[in-house]
C-alpha cells in the first residue's frame, strides 16, 4: 500500500498488518496476503498498457476542466496498487490526494477522509479543520453534510494549482462516513480539473453505499477491471525481477498455478529457486505467507476433515467426493466436506450423480499437498494408484509414490508414452519419458530414453526443457546419442553450424548397421540443417538416407515433408508434387499424411498453383491440430503466404500472426524470421508500420541468422519489403544485399519461394544503379524461365520495364510491360497484377499517352483499395493526378476500416487479434480452433481477454469494432 507525501506524487510505502484468525474462511482474492507483499521497484512493472492508456486519456481530459472518474477493481493481489503507482510516475506537477481504506478501521468515521485532509497542501477548509486537530475518536462529530461540502471545498481550492488526482485504495475497506463524504463531492464536479480513482474488489461488495455504487457503475465512469497477466508478461516480470527469464512453458504453468495474480506470481519468482521455476515436472509451492493462512485454517479442522482435505490434494485439484473419501478413509465424508467448505479449503462442484469437490485456487491445493510429509505423500500415491482406472492417472500417482528406480515402473511409462507419441499426444508423451528415464535402472537405457524424451518435448514446442534435459546427458553417456540430441536442440534453437558439426560427428560415430534407428535420426536432423543452410540438394540427399536407413517414418512425422521441400528448394517441384499425387481429399487425409500434404501444398505454392496450394494447406491447418509444432507452424505460415499472393489479406494476416505467435510461444527460433517475416510482409503493404516493425525485429532479432540463410533470407526480404512500401529504395538495398553472398545456397535462390532479386532491382534502379540492377535481375530472369514461375517472371518482367525506362529503351520498357502483364495474366494474382498496372501506367504517363496510363493506373487503384495496400494506393493516386485524373473517393468501408486499425494496433495481441476477428466472421469457437490449430479452451481464454480489453461482453460488440474486417475474405 502506498500513500502520498505533500503536494507531489512520489510514493512512501506503509506496511500493513494484521492475520487472519485461524479458521476463518479464506479466499485467494482476500487483501491480507499483503503480508508477504513489499513494494516493487516501478521498473518492474508489466502488461496494464490498455490501462495506463485510458487513465492517461482521462488525465488529459482533466487538464481540460473535464472531471473524470475511474473504478479500478479486481482481486487482492491483481494489481491496482501498482497501476496506480505507475500512472502517478507519470504525471509530474500534479496534486496528488491519496487515502486506502483499512480492514481493522473501517469503524473509524472519517478515517479515510482524515488521510486525504492530511495531505492537503493548502489550509484546510474550517469545516473539515476538527479532522486535523482532534482525536480520531471524536471524528463522529462531523455532521455528514459538512464532511461532503468539505471536501467539495477543498478540492476546489486545491485544484486552483493545477489538475488533482484523488485516489481511494481499498474502497470497500473505508468508513461509510468518509465514503458518503466522497460520493456528494463527486456528485457535485461539473467542469472541475479533479481525476477521481476508487479502487476495490468489487463494486457490489455489501460495504460499499448504495448511492457511490450508483455513480461507481454509471454509464459516464470508466471501469478498469483488471486481470490477470498473460504467460507472456509473466515472462517479462521474471526478467525485469532478475530471475532467469521464463520460457512460454515455465510462464504458462505459472499462470495456471496463480492465474496471473501479480501478487502471488511475484512472490514465488522471489522464494522458488529458478530450478524449479524452469523444471515444469516439479511442482510449484504456494507463496509462504499464503501457505500459512490456509494451514491455518487447515489446523482448524477436525482429523476427518483434514485426511479428506489431504486426500482430494492427492487426487490433483478437483475428484470425485467418493474418490477422496476411501482414499482419506473417512466413512461419512459429507460433515468432514461441510467443515471444509465453512473453511475455504475446498468448494462444491454443481451436484451431479458422482458429487464432485475442488480446491477454490491452485495455491490452495499446492499449500495442502507440500505440507503432507513425504512418507504419508508416498503411501496415500501407492494407495490412490490402486483405486484410479485409468492407466495414466495410475502411472502418475506411481510416479510420485517412487522412492528410486524401478525398472517396470520405467518399461510401463516407456510404453504408455510411445502409444501417446503414435497418436501425436507428444506433451503426454514427453512427461512420460521424462519420468521413464528416471526410473529407469541401466544407464544406457536411462540415456535413450532421455533422448525420447527430449524428441517429443522437442515437438510439442517445449524447447527450453528439451535443451536442458539434452544438456543433463552425462560425459560417459553414447557419444552418438549424446551429439544427435544436442544437435537436434540446437537446430531448433537457430544454432545451425553448430547443430551441423554435432549431428555430422553423430552420424560419424553411431554403427548404422547394429542401430539403423540413430543414424537415421541423425540423417534426418542433418536434411532440415542443409535445407535451412540454403543447400536444398545436399538435403534431399539426406533425406533419402535417411529414409534407406529406417523402415518406419522418422520420429518427427517431417522427414517425408523435409524431403519434397528440398526437391522443391533445388528446382524439382514438379518431381515433388509427383510423390504426393496418390492422397484423397486435402480435408480427409489422415494424420500420419498430413506431412505429404503440407509438403505439396507448399510446392504448388512456389510452382503458381496458388488455388491448389490454399486447398492443401487449409486441409493441412485444418488437421494437423494434434500433430506436430513444427507441423503446425508451417502450415499456417504456408496458408497465409498463398492466401497473401491470391488477395485474402485478412486471412492471411490472421494465419500468419498466429504461426509467429506460437512461434514465439514455443521458442522456434528456426521458425521465428519466416513466420514474423510473412507477417511483416502483410503489414508493410498495408502501411501498418508499426506492426510491420514490430514484426521485423523478431524476425531480424535471432541468433546466428546468416548461419540459416533461407530464413535469413526472409527475414531481410521482410524488411526490404517494408522498406520499398515506404519508399526507401536505399534501405531496400541495405537489406537486401546480403543475399548476394548467397550465389550458391539454391534454396536462397528458387524463383518462387522468397523472390528478393526483384525488390532489390528494382531499388537499385530507382538509385541509378542501372547496371548492378540488370547484373541481379538477370540470372534470376533465367531460373524463373527454366522453371516457368509465371508469379516471379511478371515481377522481373515488370523491373525490366522500369530498368529499360531509365535507360530511355522505350520501345523494350513498353515490350517488358507487356510480358509482365501476359505472365501476371496466368496465374490468381492481384497484388502483383496492380504492381505492374501501377508501374506501367507511371511509365505511359511519363511518354505522355496518358489516356492509356489512366486505364492502367484506374485498375491498379481498383484492386489495391481492394487489398487494402495503402502506400502503394497513394503512389496511385499521385499517378492519376499527375494525369490530371482524381482519385476515386475512399469507400466508407475503407474509412471504417482504418479507422478501426487505429483502435485496435496495440490493444489486443496478434492471436487475440485473430480469434477476434473470426469470431466478428460469426464463426463459433470451435471452428475458430480448427481454422487456426489451436485448442477450444485456447480460443476461449483468448476471447475473454478480447472482451477485457474493448471493454465489450459479447460477440455482438466484436461486430461493431471488427465488422470492417470481415466483408469480404479479400477486404483490407
């Protein structure tokens, strides 16, 4: 808690007392877990932007003379403190009035309002002078009137300094008379420069009058509930806290277990050492202070009451009442249940035919199970092993009954997880391994089994434990076992020379003849590491090996996948495509195909079949939910750069946003500059800038980036294209001229796939580069043909054009356009078709037959407003006005549209952007899931968030802010 000194804004912390007593209920939003709480410093504040924006808004509507009034609410512990304290840094010069209320105080009249009198910096008004001079006890005698004319009063004299803000923490803990006081002063603002914030739990709490509570949930108040923060600003605060930084799997657990409560999430970064924070096998404690509070109310109980407590704590945080009571061997379980109800240990589930019972918080449950003695743990696991059916809940209480290894402990783990891992349940599969190794009893098997592990943990997106189980492996452990797995780690973690020279000295040294198995794993890891090193031919090479070496698919369901990319990379699509021809319908393949059909969707991408790739790749999205995070990642990256070259710009910027957010979610950095690269690309054309960028510097801001150049490579064509929508010809050329250096790497280099030659010529030549332009445009011209990419030769042909006009060649600029135009013609292409219609009606324009440049420039203006492409519409209209022809009014949509992008840019997260904007389509959660690869309870949270943040409580309020969006599938 924290009040003001004087007239300033700078914060003094007061530290507040008090316990709750034994037995009494207990809730984790109650205010007393306080007593482990101690001021953060302000830089280690996260998230609450929205809030802070709005508190800033009204502040200036303050300065004004507009009075504002904000009810911030939430939970003990959420945060409000902190926002506040955080909003009062920001505003300098101002008068600052602070009170809180207080539990054992709030029988004190005007108690609250004595703390704001107190801070006065001017004489205080004779109406309230009693509160400053007398003793608290005899604050009773200030009659109600007086105390609200009072503080009118001096808020009037106050703010004839400047703009006041006035704050109440703790509402629901204040005196009646202090809040009656408050509720007829701010009644009675009308062009006042007073900011008032009441902060409280909730605005219904029977403590507070009926009269504040009317103007608290008034339509003209500001309402900030707060919640908790994401996975992602959990992330950010153990950083900002110096605690190592959290990957998505360690933040995401810590959600859960906290629901994002700041309060209790930063007092276990401070108490758990980083170990256990990263370990998501280990299970995470309750904030000490916490702990004791329900231990106390725990000793409160009778025996039968405290075993059955215990036991629900062992069956995990919710069980069946008929469960928990044999287990705790309580015989009338429903007294012991009341009791701890009564106690705020446990509640009720809606009744049913099987009574359920769950802990009201995770950190009850963990306070409960961590207090249980480690022989009494062990006995009541052996004992709930023999009660569960299911086999993994068996083999989970098995688990954590162990006291060491235990060979058929480790064979049936083994065994469980390999049935998960065919079924693709590769988060299952991964903890079951995990466990597998440590039970296990020989070390050879212990290692191979860590090595499992560390494959499914690999493919479920959950890297940073991946790469600590692998970096665990003993010195004296199988050489080619060891150098496969630290390889594959740092593959996936971007780290391609090394992961070469491991996995290369892996292949080396595994007998391919006595474990066929390794070696092909090795050879597997090595074709993804050439194709991302650019050497597509090498990789194909690989792959073959790999697949003579195994009977069965490789671990990772990509090795067929890896092996059509590579024939594609290298100029042999069409024998690609070939290998895949025998699937059924792109909706109906089955999961263990799912790898062929992403792998032919993606060729037919780069070959201009655009309608044949959407189909396969959203059959490929559409199914591959349970397979594979690498799979997923590419599928949706995939969709979204052949919904971008057909026009569907707003599906493909939900596609491509979502890949780069569970790209970061999972620690893909070998993903991270494609999938953030695609979106950026979508962005820029849009002039979305700041998106665009923000984009760009995940892309660009990955370790050893030249060491992958094809995903180097779209990462720089990601900012030269930004660079060109902004016409900046001489950053395109900045960025971009890297990939020079790349003359060998073939997958940097396939017309198609990521065409830079292009935009780099095409900047060149708008800097008088003219010959260095025909020296990149021409080899690149010459593969194109050979291939017969109609996208990539309407593009060269296109720069041909602009590089003949700038040589004043009019007759070859004239034929270059034309051939732009035959080979856009070909192919579903409507950005590409309005770049060569803009570009060649600027050149007709420029030879003066502007009749013609307009019908040509009138086209491109078409189809660009369609799209939504901003920047390069612009440079249109400049075109037609040269010509003497105005523009065509924006569409009111268009304003809309944009007007919306403004609201929007920065409130919500790419992925709550996406599942929004499907849900404003009218599409239902479970098809939003299914169209971006998420799960229900995914879309879900994403959703709640959503609404949140728009301060909206339906899908009807999604429609009003999104409906731009969504009239059309190619709409801007």
């Amino acid at each position: 808690m924290f009040h003001a000194s004087g007239t300033g804004h700078r914060l003094i912390p007061v530290i507040r007392g008090g316990c709750r007593r034994a037995g009494a209920a207990m809730t984790p939003e109650d205010e007393r877990h306080d007593l482990f709480h101690s001021p953060a410093p302000t830089d280690a504040f996260c998230g609450r932007t929205r809030e802070l924006a709005a508190l800033q808004r009204d502040f200036a509507d303050v300065c004004t003379g507009t009075p504002r009034l904000v009810l911030l609410e939430g939970p003990g512990g959420i945060g409000k403190t902190a926002l506040v304290r955080r909003f009062l840094d920001s505003v300098h010069g101002t008068c600052v009035l602070h009170a809180s209320g207080e539990e054992n105080e709030s029988a004190l009249p005007c108690g609250v309002l004595a703390q704001l009198v107190g801070q006065s910096p001017l004489p205080v008004p004779e109406t309230l002078a009693g509160l400053v001079r007398v003793p608290q006890s005899l604050h009773a005698n200030l009659p109600p009137l007086a105390a609200g004319f009072g503080l009118l009063d001096l808020l009037s004299e106050v703010q004839g300094k400047g703009p006041v803000v006035l704050v109440v923490d703790d509402a629901h803990w204040a005196d009646p008379e202090s809040l009656n006081a408050l509720t007829f002063a701010l009644r009675r603002l009308r062009h006042d420069r007073v900011l008032a914030i009441v902060a409280l739990r909730d605005p219904q709490v029977p403590e507070l009058p009926e009269g504040l509570r009317r103007l608290l949930t008034d339509a003209r108040t500001r309402r900030l509930a707060l919640d908790g923060l994401t996975p992602r600003e959990l992330s950010a605060l153990s950083t900002r806290l110096g605690v190592a930084r959290l990957p998505h799997s360690a933040s995401l657990r810590l959600h859960d277990h906290t629901h994002g409560n700041p309060l209790h999430a930063r007092a276990l970064l401070d108490q758990v050492p980083s170990a256990v924070l990263l370990d998501v096998t280990t299970p995470l404690p309750a904030p000490r202070s916490y702990a004791m509070l329900v231990l106390a109310n725990l000793a409160g109980c009778g025996p039968s009451t405290q075993r059955l407590v215990q036991a629900v704590s062992v069956l995990g945080l919710s069980c069946r009442l008929g469960s928990a009571a044999r287990l705790a061997r309580v015989a009338q379980p429903l007294p012991a249940l009341e009791r701890a109800v009564r106690a705020g240990l446990l509640r009720e589930t809606p009744a049913g035919v099987a009574p359920e019972v769950a802990f009201p918080h995770p950190l009850v449950h963990a306070a409960v199970y961590q207090d249980i003695g480690p022989a009494q743990r062990a006995a009541l696991h052996t004992r709930a092993a023999e009660l569960v059916d299911d086999e993994y809940t068996r083999l989970r209480h098995r688990v954590l009954a162990a006291t060491g290894p235990d060979e058929q402990l480790a064979e049936a783990l083994a065994a469980c997880a390999r049935r998960e891992a065919a079924t693709g349940q590769w988060a299952v599969a991964g903890t079951h391994l995990r466990h597998a190794s440590r039970a296990a009893t020989s070390p050879r098997e212990r290692d191979r089994l860590a090595v499992e592990a560390v494959e499914a943990l690999l493919l479920d997106g959950r890297v940073q434990d991946a790469a600590e189980l692998a970096g665990g492996l003993p010195d004296g452990s199988d050489p080619a076992l060891r150098g496969y797995v630290r390889g594959y780690v740092a593959r996936v973690q971007g780290r391609t020379e090394e992961a070469c020279t491991l996995l290369a000295d892996a292949w080396e040294q595994c007998d391919r003849e006595r474990d066929p198995s390794l070696a092909a794993r090795a050879a597997e890891q090595l074709s993804y590491a050439a194709v991302m090193r650019g050497r597509a031919a090498v990789a194909a090479q690989w792959a073959e090996r790999a697949q003579r070496l195994s009977t069965a698919q490789g671990p990772s369901r990509m090795l067929r996948f890896n092996h059509l990319i590579a024939l594609g990379l290298s100029g042999r699509a069409k024998d690609g495509i070939a290998l895949a021809a025998d699937l059924p319908e792109p909706m109906v393949v089955p999961l263990k195909s799912i790898d062929l059909l992403l792998a032919r969707g993606q060729l037919r991408l780069w070959s201009d079949d655009l309608h044949g790739a959407r189909r396969d790749l959203l059959g490929a999205v559409a199914n591959c939910r349970t397979t594979t995070v690498p799979l997923r990642l590419l599928s949706a990256s995939a969709l979204a750069q052949s919904m971008h070259r057909l026009g569907e710009w707003d599906e493909a910027l939900i596609h491509a946003e979502s890949a780069a957010s569970v790209a970061d979610d999972t620690d893909q950095s070998w993903l991270k500059p494609v999938t953030h690269g695609v979106a950026a690309q979508i962005l820029s054309a849009r002039g979305a800038w700041e998106r665009a960028a923000e984009h760009l510097r995940t892309a660009l801001d990955v370790p050893g980036g030249t060491e992958t150049p094809v995903a180097f490579a779209y990462a720089v064509c990601a900012r030269g294209c930004l660079a060109e929508a902004r016409g900046e010809p001489r950053e395109v050329v900045e960025a971009l001229r890297p990939l020079l250096g790349f003359a060998e790497q073939d997958g940097v280099n396939e017309p198609g796939v990521v065409d830079w030659q292009p935009l780099l010529a095409d900047a060149l030549v708008q800097l008088g580069e003219l010959g260095e332009a025909d020296a990149v445009l021409a080899p690149f011209e010459e593969r194109a043909r050979a291939r017969g990419r109609h996208t990539s030769l309407a593009a060269a042909a296109r720069v041909r054009g602009n590089l003949a006009a700038a040589q004043r060649h009019t007759q070859r600029a004239q034929a270059a356009f034309a051939r732009a135009q035959d080979h856009a013609a070909q192919v579903p292409l409507p950005f590409g078709r309005a770049r060569v219609e803009l570009d060649h009606g600027a050149f007709l324009r420029r030879i003066g037959r502007r009749s013609l440049a307009i019908a040509q420039l009138q086209a491109a203006y078409t189809t660009l407003t369609e799209l939504g492409a901003q920047p390069y519409r612009a440079r249109c209209v400049r075109e037609l006005t040269a010509c003497g022809r105005a523009a065509p009014d924006l569409p009111a949509d268009e304003r809309d549209r944009d007007i919306a992008d403004d609201g929007l840019d920065g409130a919500l997260t790419p992925q709550e952007l996406a599942v929004a904007r499907l849900a404003a389509q009218g599409l239902t959660n479970r098809q939003i899931a299914t169209t971006l690869a998420l799960s229900v309870k995914t879309i879900e949270y994403h959703l709640g968030h959503t609404y949140a943040k728009l301060g909206i409580s339906s899908r009807i309020g999604l429609v009003r802010r999104l409906a731009p969006h969504s009239t059309s599938p190619s709409a801007g």
